[in-house]
C-alpha cells in the first residue's frame, strides 16, 4: 500500500506542469472531500478497534476450527461480515485453518464476506449512499457469500 | 452526500477512545489493546486516504463529466461493466477505500447500477487479493469464486438500482 503516495506524487507533479490552477482546485476538492467524510472513518476505525479486540485473529481460528457443518458456515459468514482483516492475514490463516481439516465451503464463506460485506464501513457506505442502498448492497453481498460457499461445498464434494 | 451531524459523527469515536484512555490510565490491560488496534487501523488510514483523495480530486478536475457520462451514463454499453472490473481490480485496502472512488463516479454522471457494480468488483477482483488467494486456497477456488461472484454482482446491481429508484442518492 505504500506505493500510493509515489503514484499519487508523480500524478501530482505531472498535472502540476500541465495546469496550475486545475490542480489546486484538485489539492482543494481532495482535501473537502476527504475532511467531510473523515469523522465516518474515525468512526469505522473505533467500531473496528472494539471488534477486534472481542475477535482476535486467533481466536477466529479456533471458532471455525470447532464448528462444521451449517452452523460453522453462519459463523464464518457472521465473523467475516463484522471483523476486518487484510486479505495477507486472511489467506494465511484460511490456509491453516485447511490443514486443520475446516472444509473449503467454510473457508469461502468466511474469506467471502469478509471482501463482500462491510458492517464497520456502514456508516461510511451510509453517509455516501443512504441507509436503504447501503443495506441492500450488504444484504446481497451476505447473499452471494452463501452461495458461493454452497457451491465451492458441492465443487469439492463437501456436501 | 447528506450533511452529517458534527456532533454525532464524532460521538463514537471519542467515547471509544476516551473509554480507551480511561481503561489505559486505570491499569486496565484492556485499554491498552484498545489503543494498539486504534494505532494500527489509523496508520493503515493514514498510508491509504491521502494519495487516494488527491487521485480522487485530480480525477474530479481532470475528467470531463461529458466523457464519464457518455460511457457510464443512462445510455452505457454492456463494455462498461467490463471497465468498471478493469477499475475496481486496482483498489487497494477495501469497501472503505472503494466507497469515496464509487460515489466520486456518480457525482460525475456514472449510471447507479454501474456505480454499485464497480463496488461490488471492488471486493472480489483486487488483484493483490486475487493473488494471495490463488496461492493459499488454490488457483481453482479463486476461479469458482470469480465465476459465481461476477454475474451475481452485475445481476444484484440491477436489482438494487431498481429498488431504489434511479437517479436518487438515497
């Protein structure tokens, strides 16, 4: 991720040299757009800060290494909707969680809704939005995470 | 965008973290892993927004909302959702990172169901995700989950712009 500031400097430098003016405006608009939305990240990092410390990394792990079947699949997709985690520590994890023995369809609802679902950016996604979108589109990602936890279960012969 | 309230907006991170600060300076270990999470998630804001709103404000003054309209608009082709993939593989970080880049591509004219589907494709086509992925869970996992996702997000997208309502924010 640190390769977004040099990305965004030399994209800087080059408008800079094209037009001046277009891009204050654009260091302007940057700068309103991003303190207007700012407290809703504040908030996003606050929920996320209390969610992590009820689940730790480790302690997913053993959750879904303890639970098989349809209710192991509505925990890993309960887990995934809430908790964020970057997908270098996901993978990772899922990957252990495999050798353990967790079946694929419980490591695809997990991984799935973690990306698809959203729970502490709500109020980010709300705020851009509207509440009704934000739900529905958070709705559908659950949705799509099942299904595709059913599939990968019947692909693998899980089922 | 709506107006948010100031007040409320910043009640639930200063409770969190004046709770945080308590529970540090009373001796709770408690406290003290609050404020580490809060570390590490405020860094991570802080290596991703900056750079990610000025390639927004630069987008903004930049590309002429014409352009973005005439291929993303009422009118778009079928190429658009394809585009939108091509985008949305790009991100970094997540929901929080794709959100300010989805709703930027609707203030410049971008068709709702488009704008929903790029966000949907933001969660399940970023390339380093992909990656990491492919290599822990297998190549064919990461293929069964593209093959279903992709065509659920387009079709959920359009059931989603149509429930509600083209044109409104809300």
């Amino acid at each position: 991720m640190r390769f977004l500031y040099p990305i965004a400097i030399i994209v800087l430098i080059i408008s800079f040299f094209a037009n001046k003016t277009k891009t204050w405006q654009a260091i302007r608009l940057a700068w309103k757009k991003l303190s207007s939305i700012l407290p809703r990240f504040l908030t996003m990092i606050s929920i996320l800060a209390v969610i992590s410390l009820i689940f730790p990394v480790d302690k997913i792990g053993v959750i879904l290494n303890q639970n098989s079947n349809w209710l192991g699949l509505m925990l890993a997709l309960g887990i995934g909707s809430i908790i964020f985690v970057p997908g270098f520590i996901a993978y990772p994890l899922a990957a252990v969680l495999l050798e353990n023995g967790v079946p694929y369809y419980i490591i695809a609802g997990f991984t799935t809704s973690l990306m698809l679902v959203g729970f502490a950016s709500l109020p980010i996604e709300i705020t851009y939005f509207g509440k009704k979108t934000a739900i529905l589109r958070n709705i559908s990602g659950l949705v799509i995470s099942l299904l595709i936890a059913i599939a990968i279960g019947f692909i693998y012969g899980e089922f | 965008m709506k107006k948010q309230n100031d007040l409320l907006s910043y009640l639930i991170p200063a409770l969190i973290i004046g709770f945080s600060l308590g529970a540090r300076f009373s001796g709770f270990e408690l406290g003290e892993r609050l404020l580490t999470n809060l570390g590490q998630y405020l860094k991570t804001l802080l290596l991703l927004l900056p750079p990610v709103f000025i390639l927004i404000g630069l987008f903004e003054v930049w590309v002429p909302r014409k352009t973005i309209e005439k291929h993303f608009g009422e009118s778009h082709g079928s190429s658009a959702w394809f585009w939108l993939m091509l985008l949305s593989a790009t991100i970094v970080g997540g929901l929080y990172v794709s959100l300010p880049l989805a709703y930027t591509l609707y203030q410049k004219g971008t068709r709702l169901r488009l704008v929903y589907g790029f966000l949907g494709f933001s969660t399940i086509c970023r390339i380093p995700m992909t990656f990491f992925e492919a290599s822990f869970l297998g190549l064919k996992f990461t293929l069964i989950r593209y093959a279903i996702a992709l065509p659920l997000i387009i079709i959920s997208a359009m059931i989603i712009e149509k429930m509600t309502g083209e044109g409104k924010g809300n």
